[in-house]
C-alpha cells in the first residue's frame, strides 16, 4: 500500500503550505524533503487524507477571505487546491519507490561455533586376551593415540565406564599433541590436564560416561591426539575397544606429563576413552558408521589410519579446504576418447563434517556376538555422538554368516533370518529419523570363500535378497517419509522405514566373474575382510553430495 499523506494548506504570509507524510524510511524522508523543497513544500508525519485547518471552512478559504471576496471567483482557493493535487500525486508517484529507497537488511550475525564428535569408538567389555592383567592397571600410565577427523578451537573428552561394575577413580587425566603415532612422545609444550567440574581427578560411576570441562586447546584437521591416564587402582570391569589398530603405551606410576614414557608396555587396544568432540565453526555436523569388523578396519594398517572412515574424513577434509573441487563422486559413465561434460550436479561447498567410527569386530545386529548388538548400542553409540546428522549402517554380514556356521540348516530358516535382518534396518532407521537423522544404507559386502564363515549357496542367496531390499531404498509407498525433529506430524511418519540413501559397496568390492567374491586385489586375505586398497576403494566410492543437506 502507498504510504498515508496529509497536506494542510494553510497559506499566509506566515507559513509555507506544508505537506504531511506518514512514511517508512529515513531515505525517503531524505530524499522527498530535497524534492519538495523546490516548491515550497515541507514533510511531517501524519495520516493520507485531506487536513483542514481549523480556520478553514469547508470551501478551502479562510472566512476573512470569503468577506473580502464576496461572490467573486476565489482564484486563492483554486491556486491552493491545485497545489495541493500537484504535491499529492508527486507525492504518491515517489511513495511508489519506497522499495527501492529502503535500507538493505542487515547481514545475518555470525553462527556461534558448535559441538562436533571428531574421533569416537564403541565400547564394549574386552575378552580376556583383549583385557590388560589387573595389575598393569594399578598406579599407572596409559598413554593412547587417537587420530582426529576435523579439527577444532577447543576440545572435551568423554571417558566410559559403561561396563564397569564399580565406580572407577582416575587420578588424573592429560592431553597432549603426540610427536609421532608409533611413539610414546609428546610435545611437552602442549600437555595440559583436563579437568571434570574444575578438579584433575575424576570418579565415574558404574555403567556411566563422564565429559570433560571444555578447555581451549586447538587441534588442526585429520592430526593426532595424545590422552594419557593416570589410574590409581584397576577398574572393578574393564571397558575398551579391542580393535583400536593403533598403540597405546603404559607405565607404572604417574607418567602423565612426561615427554616420553620410560621403556613402555605397549598394547594394541583402547580403554575408557569413547569419544573426543572439538568446538568447530559452524555450519558443521557429524556421521556416524555404524558397523562391524569391516568399518572397524581389521585387516587396515596399524597405525596407518587407512580405515574406510579416515580415508572419507580426508576427503571431506581436501573438499573443505579446496571447494573448487566441488568432487559429486566417481564418475561411472562410460569413457570415450572426447567425453562430454559431467552433466550431474556438483557439490556446493562442503560443511565440516566430523567422522566417528561405531564399528565393532564380530558385532551383529540381532545378537550380542563381539560386543552388544547393534540395536542395544544405537543409543549410546549413535544418538549420543555431539553434532550428529549422518547415519551410515554397514552391518549384516556376522548375522548371515553366522545361522549355518556350524552346519547347514532349512530353508524356511534362512528366510526367517533375511525378515529379521530386514526389520533390524527398520528399527535402525525408524530410531533414527525420530531424531532427524539422514540415514544411508551400504549393501553387505560378499564373503563366499571365508574360512571362518564357509557360506553355501542359501547363505549368498540371504545376501543378495537383503542388498536387493536394500538398493529398493527409494521406493516409498504413500506418506512414508521420514519425521524428523521438528516435524512431528503423522501423515509424515515411516509407514514402511527405508534408508534415505545407498552406498553400493557390493558393487564395489565383488568380482565381476565371482560376484559372491571380493576381488583379489581388495581381499585382505580371508576373503571376508576388504585390504587397505579395499578400504579405500569403499571411501572413493561414497559421494560427497550426500553430506550437504
């Protein structure tokens, strides 16, 4: 609507007729008032309608005009009211651009850095030959090397004692920038203790977590960091995560800020230590793998941070840092001597996207094999990580194999299998989209020939009528999608739960001449565990574009 105008057209020898404006915008103001100062016109706020001064009648005149002129023609007048259609309709005419004279709004203030998991580990209890003697736990120094996926201003450590039976006291607990991941060494510079509401040492309960305070400690992207331990007594029941494939070293005595450790024990595990979160810039967010021995890494490099998951952490990284790659995945059309231009959407610039590895080797969906099953550690090893957005579950494969592992059974068996594994995916992502979760499904991964597993033909059958449900992904059924945090409505509720997306690493890993084998050249060797070169073959695979919404 045009801004209100009010013109009062008194005009003696006193005062120049005024013009009265009720507009938005000190530029307009600005502007009208230049413009009207050339006819004698002036601005003031009120209301768009005729004013009539009170010494006026309703003719326009002033009633000692009206004696003086009689019933002559009142030139006065018709001067007046042609002066003031002239200034209304100019008026009107420049209220028209208001937009375009109207300030620009504001730019948006700056979002405050958030909370992102940069490293985590499931945990679980260790089997005997995974745990550490009880007295190589008493009074001393456990140094461990975690490698970080994006860095960060500041940093806070969360410490499990999930499967301890007891309270655990830690006597003290220190960081530190490790000077290399196949030496006890730190930076002395950099060792700075962590504190649980203000105190160095810290008492967690049983079956609980503890999280640092923050402290202000800035780490750089994909570097490593040093968390050394200071116990005074053994833990009533260890918790830790057996495949760490990285050293960790440990003393007796309190060793926390040492430079080096003394001619260390070195163990190949990870204890009470499940995830490190980092202040990032905002906008950033997490993906969670939640998966078995695959996406734990059995079969990567020790301490070679060759896991699916580093080597995914590093291209998001390289995407984060040169954006002009704007990478939309592998490019699988056929090459020709001239190919045409990629016609398939690039990727905007990347938000920073933490990794946290949830694998456990030998876990399962259904059953607690190495570890508790997957839907018992969802909520702990999922939903709890800091900054989480991205579910990736590449889990199945121990489930499958394990029905005839000790023989073969009746068909109706194995189909009983394939719809429980199937409704495992179901609650996985029913769970998940109820906290606005993306969640992306990885098709099993072939392991005909494993001598641990043996499959026959029913075994590869159950995998493939799993992998095809799970390639059916995209098909939804009338008011299935996913409700998300926030948009609670019911018509909008998973009738049917399917995963938001699909990571093919089937297609990826088999061989085109054995397709229920991996290719040789990504077999670790026991024809169930992909090689470093496999590894990285599942992270090439995966498109970026998936982690931009």
């Amino acid at each position: 609507m045009p801004p209100a105008l009010q013109i009062d057209t008194k005009n003696d020898a006193r005062s120049a007729p005024i013009v009265s404006a009720q507009l938005n915008g000190t530029a307009f103001r600005r502007r009208a008032s230049a413009l009207c100062e050339g006819c004698g016109l002036q601005l003031k706020g009120t209301g768009f309608r005729p004013y009539i001064h009170p010494a006026q009648n309703r003719r326009g005149s002033f009633p000692e005009e009206n004696e003086r002129t009689n019933s002559k023609p009142n030139t006065r007048m018709i001067q007046n009211m042609t002066r003031k259609l002239s200034a209304f309709l100019f008026l009107f005419t420049l209220a028209s651009t208001l937009p375009c004279l109207a300030k620009k709004p504001a730019p948006p203030a700056p979002r405050p850095p958030v909370w992102i998991v940069t490293w985590a580990t499931s945990q679980q209890i260790p089997e005997p030959q995974n745990a550490l003697p009880t007295d190589d736990l008493r009074d001393t120094t456990l140094r461990q090397i975690f490698h970080l996926s994006i860095g960060g201003l500041a940093l806070r450590v969360h410490i499990s004692n999930a499967f301890g039976v007891a309270p655990l006291h830690l006597a003290a607990v220190h960081i530190a920038h490790p000077i290399s991941p196949v030496a006890s060494d730190i930076d002395p510079a950099t060792d700075k203790p962590l504190t649980f509401a203000g105190h160095q040492d810290v008492t967690i309960p049983p079956g609980a977590e503890i999280l640092s305070d923050p402290i202000e400690a800035p780490v750089p992207p994909l570097s490593d960091l040093a968390v050394t331990i200071h116990y005074d007594a053994p833990p009533s029941r260890q918790t830790g995560h057996p495949g760490s494939r990285a050293t960790s070293y440990y003393v007796h005595g309190n060793a926390v800020s040492a430079a080096k450790l003394d001619a260390p024990k070195t163990v190949e595990h990870w204890y009470q230590i499940s995830a490190i979160d980092v202040l990032a810039p905002a906008p950033a967010a997490a993906i969670v793998a939640l998966g078995d021995s695959i996406t734990d890494g059995h079969g990567a490099t020790t301490n070679g941070n060759d896991r699916w998951t580093d080597i995914l952490a590093t291209r998001l990284q390289a995407a984060l840092t040169r954006p002009e790659t704007r990478d939309p995945g592998p490019d699988t059309r056929p090459q020709t001597p001239d190919p045409k231009p990629d016609p398939r959407p690039q990727t905007p610039d990347p938000i920073r996207i933490g990794v946290a590895n949830a694998g456990i080797g030998g876990n399962h969906l259904l059953t607690d094999g190495l570890g508790p099953n997957a839907l018992a550690r969802f909520d702990r090893d999922v939903l709890a990580q800091s900054g989480v957005r991205y579910l990736i579950v590449f889990e199945g494969v121990n489930d499958l194999g394990g029905l005839a592992i000790h023989g073969e059974v009746p068909p109706a068996d194995h189909d009983a299998l394939v719809a429980r594994v199937i409704a495992a995916y179901q609650q996985i992502i029913a769970r998940a989209h109820a906290h606005g979760l993306i969640v992306i499904g990885a098709t099993i991964t072939p392991y005909v020939g494993s001598a641990f597993y043996h499959p026959g033909s029913l075994s590869e059958a159950d995998r493939q009528a799993v992998n095809t449900w799970i390639r059916a992904t995209g098909i939804r059924e009338a008011g299935t999608r996913a409700a998300t945090a926030g948009n609670q409505d019911s018509s909008h509720v998973d009738a049917v739960p399917r995963f938001d997306a699909v990571l093919d690493f089937d297609a990826v890993l088999r061989d085109p001449d054995h397709p229920g084998q991996l290719l040789p050249a990504d077999d670790c060797g026991d024809h169930l565990h992909p090689s470093p070169a496999g590894y990285r073959a599942i992270a090439n695979s995966i498109p970026l574009t998936l982690f931009t919404q």
